[in-house]
C-alpha cells in the first residue's frame, strides 16, 4: 500500500489508465495517441519543435528526475542530444512507436521511483539537486509535461489541418 502523499504525487504525475487528468484534457500519452509519424515528425515552421522532438524532450526530462529518485548512476539517456534528441534520419512508423515506448517506459519508470520515497524525505532536497525538493521536482515535471502536451494539442491541429501525409522538405 502507498503512503498517501506517494499516491498524490504518483497521481499527479499521470493519472492512471482509465482516468482523467485534473484539468480533463489529455495526458501526453493520450495527446500523441493516433498521432502518425508524418504528423509527428511535420513543423509548422523551421525553427519550432514538431511533436516528435516535444516527446523525446519530455521522455529525457523524466529520465532526469527519476536519477535524483533512484540516487544511483542511470547511465546517459537512451537518445542524443540528450536535452533536445534528434528525430531520426527514416522518420517511419517503426521509429515513431519505438520513441513514444521510450516515453512511455521513461514515465513508468519515474512513477515507480515515486512510489518507493520513504514520505519523511518528501521535503528534502535530493543528494546532488541544488534547490528543489523532491516534492518539487515532481510539480515541475507535471507541469512540464503538462505545458508540452498543449503544444502537442495545437501541433497536431494544424498538422490535421495542413493535411500532413508525408515528411515535409527542410
């Protein structure tokens, strides 16, 4: 059985499957469901981010975290850069479900290191973090995947809207 602030934190990250978030709009999961990889991979302009990118910037955020929860060496992220990763070069069905898995496993992952916080250390600040406690980092990456998931929403609108069939010329 969790302990009470684990579950709200555990929760707060992602509601669980068969649930609504709060603010009953999409989990990120749910905003990218559907989404084909021609539609992931299309910018609206040059320099903006497509979904495709919005995902892997969130699956490394949430590899980030998790590493103050688990307190052990993670080893380096599973894409590069690690920050902003680069799509891939064949930017095919194959490789869009293998990249949403990665966010998907990145966010089991960091709701299972949230389940095992002993409560009393909620309030403090994780060996190696410089101000955030780990209450706060939880905030933070909900709110994070929160903002980028209304990305996700607008992008893949005018994705729809343009009619995306095929990876645009850069």
């Amino acid at each position: 059985m969790l302990d009470r602030r684990n579950l709200f934190f555990v929760d707060a990250l992602g509601p669980p499957p068969g649930t609504d978030c709060w603010h009953e709009g999409p989990s990120l999961i749910e905003a990218v469901r559907g989404v084909t990889a021609a539609e992931a991979i299309w910018k609206p302009v040059t320099k903006s981010h497509s979904i495709w990118e919005l995902v892997l910037h969130c699956a490394y955020w949430k590899f980030v975290v998790r590493r103050f929860f688990e307190q052990e060496d993670a080893g380096a992220f599973a894409r590069s850069p690690e920050d902003w990763p680069k799509t891939p070069k064949d930017p095919d069905e194959q490789a869009w479900s293998k990249d949403r898995a990665l966010w998907r496993d990145e966010h089991r992952r960091l709701r299972e290191a949230i389940a095992k916080l002993p409560p009393k250390r909620w309030d403090l600040i994780p060996p190696g973090g410089k101000q955030s406690t780990y209450a706060q980092l939880v905030v933070g990456i909900t709110c994070h995947d929160a903002h980028h998931t209304g990305q996700i929403q607008l992008l893949k609108r005018l994705a729809r809207t343009k009619k995306i069939k095929s990876r645009p010329s850069a």
